[in-house]
C-alpha cells in the first residue's frame, strides 16, 4: 500500500512541476528552457519509480521468501510431529502385546522358565535391537506385577491391528500357554477371553488353533532341538499311524461291502434293526439298546409269560448278535 502512495505523490509531484512555470512565468522567454527542464523532471520521475518499483519487488520477494520458509518450517514440524505419533503408537502397541503375553503367562498362578523363554523369543520377534529387546523385557516382568484392563488393551490391539496380525498374535499366546507341553484350563480360559475382546469369532479361533497345533507338533515354537526333533518325530509317527489306520478300515469295509452275504446274516441284521452296510459301532450300539429293552429282569413285574417272550427275544438277539460279530469280525 505504500508503494502505491509513493507513486501517486511521485506523479503528482510530476503534474505539479510541468505546468508551475505556466502559473509563475508570465514571460514568454521561459519557453527556450521548459523542453530541457521537462526532459530532466521526466528523467526524475521515471528513476524514482524505476526504484520504488524495484524496491516493491524486493519485498515481494523477501515476503515470499520468509512465507516459503515458514511453510517448510510447518510442513517439517508437522512431519516430527506424524513420526512421533507413529513411534509412540508403536509403542503402545508393543507394549498392549507384552500385557496379552503377561496375563496368559500367569493365569495359572505359576510362572515357568520354559514359559518365559517363549516370552523372550516372542519379544526378539517384535523388537529389533538389543537394547529394545531388553528394555521390552525390562518392561514385561514389571507387567507380570501389576493388575491389567484386558478389555481396554483389547480395543487398542483391534483399532491397530488387522485380522492376519490379530491370528499370529494369538498363536503367539497359545505357544506362551504351551511351552511346558500342557495347555491348562486356566490359560485357555484366558486365551478365549481375549478372543472374544479381540472379536474373533468361534469358527476362526477354531481354524487359528488348528493351524498352530500342527505348526506345534512340527516343533515350529519349540525353543530345544532335540525336544524338537522328538516332537517332529512324534508327529510323524501320529500322522502314520492315522493313515495306517484309516488303510486298514477303508480296506475292511470295502472287504465287507465287496462280499456275498448270507440269508442267515440277512435275518441277523433284520433282528438287530440296523442295514448290512451299517458299521460297527452303529451295529454294537443298535445290540446294547436290544439287550436293554428286553432283558428278562426288566419283565419280572408283567408276569410269567411275559418273562418267557422277553427270555425269548432276547436268545434271538444274541444269535443274531453272534452271527453278525462272527462274519464282520467284530472284537
């Protein structure tokens, strides 16, 4: 704004002094002079302008110089300002991590060694350093001390967490809870209480568990290799001995089905109430509900006759049992 007054007094200065000898001079000689005089008030004018203008730009340009600099002073603050949030949110959420791991650690009211190696190892996995590492450590025996709001730390963990990382994490609570081979009923108890805050459903804890079971009996948590090897090595064997098991019993019903049945077994079956192709277990247990139903003592009180029909039936249930037991082999 001050330029623009500068300006308007400059031209009106400029007007003032280019009609003044026509209102002062009433001599008609001063016309020899008025064409140098006015070249030298024009020259005067034009540099006085040429400078405010020079001087108007000069400030513009220190003014978009010192806005420039105080946005990137802004810009870098509010940066600071983001990683600072990002660190420290980190932060809590490792340390919401520590607290799951310390409440699932003393639920049984008994803190292992085995259980806080599993700790540490869970710790190296969320902590990169050294000194991060231990602090973290540091940080989770004085967890262990202290009284904790799970619900509270579990609305933290879900508006920071996906569902992927919520998974792994309860795998890293299950093997915490495992790490002396037995799951108890208090762990467990509080596993699914931080399920349900964490809202995994009952179907997904169900498919989460089942993936860190095999990954457990593949010795993927154990901390000892040898205890590892065993584990593998139990594991394997388990899963040969289900496969051996289902061969046998795929191989012993196709026998069964393949083969020619007899009248005689025919009726046995018709007796028992159950299909030849039924299988064993649904046969023993079709025998046991027989057995019961028409035992003889269950007849005492209806009367002589009625314990000859009951004595009766069941002498054909048994044959029909036997017959049945004989040809399928049943032990």
């Amino acid at each position: 704004m001050r330029f623009i007054l500068y300006k308007f007094f400059i031209l009106a200065g400029y007007f003032f002094l280019s009609i003044a000898p026509f209102l002062f001079l009433d001599d008609i000689s001063f016309l020899l002079i008025y064409i140098p005089y006015m070249f030298f008030i024009y020259f005067i004018t034009c540099e006085a302008l040429h400078w405010i203008q020079k001087k108007e730009d000069q400030n513009e340009h220190d003014q978009d110089e010192h806005d420039q600099q105080s946005y990137s002073d802004t810009e870098e603050k509010k940066n600071e300002d983001e990683i600072d949030s990002n660190e420290n949110d980190n932060l809590y959420l490792k340390y919401c991590i520590l607290v799951l791991l310390a409440e699932v650690m003393k639920a049984d009211g008994n803190l292992t060694n085995c259980e806080l190696d599993r700790v540490r190892t869970t710790i190296r996995r969320y902590y990169q350093t050294e000194d991060e590492q231990q602090n973290a450590l540091k940080q989770f025996k004085y967890i262990l001390d202290k009284e904790n709001d799970i619900n509270t730390i579990c609305r933290s963990i879900n508006s920071r967490l996906n569902d992927t990382a919520k998974s792994e994490l309860i795998m890293e609570l299950l093997a915490v809870a495992y790490a002396d081979n037995n799951l108890k009923y208090a762990e467990e108890k509080e596993i699914l209480h931080i399920v349900s805050q964490l809202r995994i459903t009952s179907d997904e804890y169900k498919s989460i568990y089942s993936i860190f079971i095999e990954k457990y009996n593949k010795g993927f948590y154990s901390e000892n290799k040898s205890q590892n090897e065993n584990r593998k090595d139990h594991y394997y064997k388990k899963q040969e001995e289900h496969r051996k098991s289902d061969h046998s019993k795929t191989n012993k019903e196709y026998s069964h089905n393949s083969r020619q049945i007899s009248s005689k077994e025919k009726n046995a079956y018709a007796i028992l109430g159950v299909e030849s192709n039924a299988t064993d277990e649904e046969i023993k247990k079709a025998y046991r509900a027989l057995a019961i139903k028409y035992h003889p003592d269950n007849a005492a009180s209806l009367g002589d006759e009625a314990i000859r029909q009951a004595t009766e039936s069941m002498k054909q249930i048994n044959m029909a049992w036997e017959v049945v037991k004989t040809a399928r082999g049943i032990k």
